[in-house]
C-alpha cells in the first residue's frame, strides 16, 4: 500500500466535504421529484456547464486515453475528438429545443413528439434498455478503472473497492438528488483538474524521462507522438480520422456526446434557468472537455511508455496486479505511484473525485428514466413526489450493484466498453438529429432502428470475427462499425418511408410547443393553417439555421484550435502555439459576436 497516514486524513476529508454537500441538498431534494431530478429547474449556465464536464471526468476516461496512446499513438484520440462536431450542434441547435420542450427527461420526449402505443413502448422500453443497461455499462467501465487504480496503488481487493467506493458514492447521490451531484461535481472537478496536471509534472520529473522536453525528443515514443495520423498509409488515417470526422460523430449514439443531445447532457439542458443558460452550458461543457484536460494525461501516457515500455515490465514491478486487469489502461494508476506523500493522497482523491462525479451522475440520471418513463408512467400512475423520490433512493441502489457486478466479472478493459458503446449506438444518430426538422420521421423509425442495431452488433461481435471483415484500409472493427451504420440507416430510412405517418394532432402540438421551424416542417404547418388550427401562433417562426451552422463552425475553430495550441506548447512548438491562440481567441470574439444575432 503507498499511501501514508498523511494521504489517509486528506482523502478522509474529501469523503466529509462530499458527503457534507449530498446533506445540505438533502433537505430541499426531497420536496418534488421535479427538485430531486432537475434541480427545480432552476440551475445556471456557469454550474451545469462544470458538472456536464466532471461527470465525463471520470476514473476511466485518463486510463482509456493511456490506452489510446499506447496503443495507437495520440492520433487515436481523434476516436472522441471527433465527437467535438456533435458538441457544437447539439450547444447551437438542440440545447435551446430541449429546454423548450419543457420534458421532465429526454426519454418523454417520445410522447410529445410521436403518438400512440408505440411511442409508450418507446419510452418504457428505453427508460430500461438505456437507464440500466447502457447505464450500467458505463458505470461498470469507470468502475474498473476504479478497480485497476485500488489494485496498484492502495493494493485492494476488486471486490473492496467496488464495495467502499459504492457505499460513499450512492450515500451522497441517493441524498441530495441531482443538486447534490451537480454541486458535488463544482467541488470535485477542481480537485480532479489539479490532480491531473500534477501527476503529468511528476512524470515528467522521473530519472528515466528527465524533463518535458526531454519527453517529446525521446525516440522510444517517436512513432506515437503525432497528433495527425500518416497519411502516407491510408490503414493509417482512414479510420484514426476520416471515420471518426466523417461518420462516427452522426451516426454513432455515445453517452455524453448524443447527436442531439441526450442523456445526462440533455438532463443538465432541461435543468437550466432559461434557453441561454442551457446553450451556456453546453458551450462551457465542450471547451472544457475538448480543450483544457486532454494533454496532462496524454504526456503521462508518453511518459509511461518510456518507464514502462511494455505489459511485462509494468508486471514486474507490480506483480500481485491480476493478470485479467494487465492491460495498457493500467499504465496510468501506475504512473500515480510515483507521487510522494501527501501528494499522492491528494492525487488518489482526484481519481476518487472523477469517480464519484461520473457515477454519482449516472446514478441520478439512470434512476430519473426507471421513476419518471418507468415507474410512474406504466407501474405506478399515480405516484406522489414523496414515492418516486423513494422509489429513485432505490434505484440507486439497484444501478451500483448491477455496475459492480459487471466490473467485477465481465469488462477487463476500458477501450473494450469504449468499443461496445460504439457499435450498440451505431446507425441510429441520424435519427436524433433529423427528429426534430423532419415531420416524417415516427415511432417505429426508431424502433427499427434500435432492433436492427441491437441484431446486427450482437452478430458482428460474437459470429463474426475482426479479421473475416478487415481490409487492407480498415480494420476489423472499423468495418464493423461501417456495416452496422450502413445496414440500419437503410433500414430505418426504408421503414420510415414505407409507414403511415404519426397523427396530424400529435405533430401540430409537437410543433407549437418547441417551433422548430424550417422546411422538414412545411407540409404540417400549411395543412394545420388550411384547418385554421395554426401550430406557429400566426407568426410563423424565424428559420436560423444558417446561422447556426456557422456559429457551428466557428465554436470548432475556436475549441480545435485551443486544443492543438496547449498540444504545441506541450510539444515546445511555441510559435505554433501562440498562432493557435490567437486564431483561438479570435474566433471565440467573432463566436460570441455572431451569437448575439441569435433570436430567442
């Protein structure tokens, strides 16, 4: 064990300020379910928009990057860089649409936006498909990553650290709601960023590297280094890059990273004080996320690959790690033992903190679908306040033993969640964005969606094996992912166009209530003025697409752009770097210029 008495009393009062903040939310979370989910909807801009980025802050998410860069080199990160574009759509296009729609979660978004049984079969089915099964997953994920962190740094037992880590975590999440993780996650990020960046400094220090500089001429990581991928081979760039930027942000459903948003993003959207806050949110959200916290775990993984430069030497030096937790994501907790006392305990609390964000977050948002599109809509209809916040206490606790038990006894790697997720979601992205501007689209579109999904990854990964459809371009799971994306947009285009669509009533009210405009609405809105029944109040409504899309574009010069400078000062390519600030800081004025235009 490398923690000393001094690293003990600062973890110690880490778990009292976050147990202490789950307490004082406590006594409003319980007034309304409305309170415990959203926060009375109440939140600001600046809150939400760190606690979106702490909960994706999460234990795994530093060994899935070590992973990345081990493996692949630091061009693999363009796997989730990509999702930057699906960022930016979702802060200038949906966030105020969410907020409109005034749902209580995303998934009640099915009964106003589609009719019928088949729209409450929609909704139930996914309050479990998604609230326990996906969510689950990804607990179980930053769960092992908790796991391989205990293992080697305070020498536990996998089923200790399940066990203590999921008692704190669900005390203060099961507490104070959804105010309670938000605040929690204000508090915790702090700690976690701090944390990050110290454990890079160290890295960097140690004997075998030398210094930062020292890190990037270094030839052990020579062909890892580049943020591009070669294109001089195109098995290379096509699918580290072209995939990821033409395809995989569209088309792919991730958690945190929704086409159109979704998820516990969408839960923070629908928790915000007005449409600002909620486009606020998102904004702080993606620059966080993209820009700012990638690099100081990326150095500690090039760091690790000159001290540990494979699996065996990293066994050598810690050889009670169980050989089914021996992955290159290991090689992060790893790098943390070398920190010194007291640090170290404050480092640990970081990873404990991005833990606890992530999870406490999931808990919330997992147990928000099974009260609010589960329980009361199909068990329990008349459910009093009192009852279903009982009733989302319990599901916290059913959630983190589900997660516990995956993490123990099923997942041995976080790129092997990473990839699962990936293909689950494959195809039906589209659908997210085009929902909201295209009347035509129903229930059954997603429902075939989610079926064909659901068959077509379940074949591919047990029947078919990577190198049956690998080719001389694409690997294995690339093609994978492109069959499935292409097998189920045929599929739901196809069946959409083939079936009635949803009743003229349910799209006019649709309509009225969050006016999305634009011409996939056209035919509804002429049809509901030839039945003097106008769903735009008379007034029509200002189509701003355009200039959304160019706020778009700009929102990702400016964030790509803060990216690759700190990565050029990293790099000790100063000039570089401050060119990329400025183009930065340019584009961020000319952002928030164009943003004024915008009509609320």
């Amino acid at each position: 064990m490398l923690l000393h008495t001094l690293d003990w009393i600062i973890i110690a009062i880490f778990f009292a300020i976050v147990l202490g903040i789950g307490w004082v939310a406590s006594r409003t979370a319980g007034q309304s379910s409305e309170e415990y989910f959203l926060g009375g909807r109440g939140m600001p801009w600046w809150l939400l928009g760190v606690s979106m980025v702490a909960c994706t802050f999460s234990a795994d998410t530093p060994n899935l990057v070590t992973g990345f860069v081990r493996e692949s080199g630091v061009s693999k990160n363009w796997a989730w860089w990509a999702f930057l574009i699906t960022g930016m759509v979702t802060v200038f296009i949906y966030a105020r649409l969410w907020r409109k729609s005034r749902v209580n979660t995303d998934l009640e978004f099915y009964e106003i936006r589609y009719g019928g049984k088949l729209a409450s079969f929609l909704r139930g089915f996914r309050a479990i498909y998604l609230g326990v099964f996906f969510n689950t997953l990804i607990m179980g994920s930053v769960t092992l990553a908790a796991i391989k962190i205990g293992a080697v740094m305070l020498g536990l037992e996998p089923w200790v650290v399940v066990v203590g880590a999921s008692i704190v975590v669900v005390i203060y999440a099961s507490l104070g709601g959804i105010k309670g993780v938000v605040w929690a996650d204000f508090f915790q990020y702090g700690i976690a960023m701090f944390g990050a960046v110290y454990a890079a400094y160290v890295a960097v220090s140690q004997p075998e590297v030398g210094s930062l500089s020292e890190l990037m001429s270094n030839p052990i990581i020579a062909d890892k280094i580049s943020v591009i991928p070669d294109f001089s081979s195109a098995s290379v760039w096509v699918p580290l890059l072209l995939i990821p930027l033409a395809v995989q942000w569209w088309a792919v459903w991730y958690p945190g990273a929704e086409p159109g948003g979704g998820g516990y993003i969408a839960q923070r959207m629908l928790s915000a004080k007005d449409e600002k806050n909620a486009i606020g949110a998102t904004l702080l959200f993606n620059f966080a996320h993209y820009a700012l916290r990638p690099w100081p775990w990326i150095i500690v993984a090039l760091a690790s690959m000159v001290i540990y430069p494979d699996l065996d030497s990293i066994h050598a030096e810690f050889p009670d790690i169980d050989p089914t937790y021996l992955k290159d994501d290991i090689a992060y907790p790893v790098m943390l033992a070398k920190l010194g006392t007291g640090w170290i305990g404050l480092v640990v609390a970081s990873i404990i903190a991005a833990y606890m964000s992530t999870i406490g977050t999931h808990l919330n948002w997992g147990s928000s679908y099974f009260v609010n599109d589960f329980y009361k809509r199909f068990l329990k209809p008349d459910a009093t306040d009192k009852q279903m916040v009982a009733m989302g206490r319990w599901t916290t606790v059913l959630l983190m033993i589900i997660a516990g038990f995956l993490s123990l006894y099923v997942l041995d790697n976080a790129t092997q969640a990473f990839n699962i997720l990936l293909l689950s979601g494959a195809g039906s992205g589209a659908i997210y964005l085009l929902r909201w501007f295209w009347w035509r689209i129903n229930a059954i579109t997603e429902i075939t969606a989610m079926i064909v999904a659901t068959v077509v990854a379940f074949v591919l990964v047990l029947g078919v094996d990577d190198a049956t459809v690998a080719t001389e371009v694409l690997d294995g799971f690339t093609m994978k992912l492109l069959i499935t994306v292409g097998v189920v947009t045929v599929s739901w285009v196809s069946v959409t166009l083939l079936t009635r669509p949803e009743n003229a009533q349910v799209l006019r009210n649709f309509y009225r209530l969050t006016r999305p405009g634009g011409p996939g609405w056209r035919r509804v809105v002429e049809e509901a003025r030839a039945d003097n029944d106008p769903c735009d109040h008379g007034e029509g409504v200002v189509w701003q697409m355009p200039l959304q899309v160019l706020l778009i574009f700009i929102g990702l010069v400016s964030v790509y752009s803060a990216l690759f400078s700190i990565g050029s000062f990293v790099y000790q390519d100063v000039w570089l770097g401050v060119c990329l600030a400025a183009v930065s800081l340019l584009s961020t004025v000319a952002l928030f210029k164009v943003f004024g235009k915008l009509k609320f």
